[in-house]
C-alpha cells in the first residue's frame, strides 16, 4: 500500500491531510513521514530531466 500512496502524492492525487488520515491503519508513522517528504509534480516530469540524465 505505502508504494500505491507514495505514487498517488506524486502525483498530487491525495494531500498531506489525507496521507495523514492512513496513520496507524495503513502506513506507520515513519512510511506516511518519507511519502510527505518526497517531492511531487513537476521534479518528476520527464520533460524537466536534463537529456544528460536520462
């Protein structure tokens, strides 16, 4: 579920109220900190990689 969560505040399909909400039925309070520590959107896209890094 954490990997499923973590896709979904990627791409900013649920916010931090909601991530928070999933502690302690789904996640532990560490995996629900990394998710809301991880960057979403655009860090992402594949069109603001340099050519170099891909």
């Amino acid at each position: 579920m954490y990997g499923f969560l973590l896709n979904m505040w990627i791409m900013r399909k649920i916010d931090e109220e909601k991530v928070e909400s999933y502690v302690p039925k789904i996640l532990t309070r560490h995996e629900a900190d990394m998710i809301l520590a991880t960057p979403q959107g655009d860090e992402y896209d594949i069109k603001s990689v340099p050519s170099t890094q891909l």
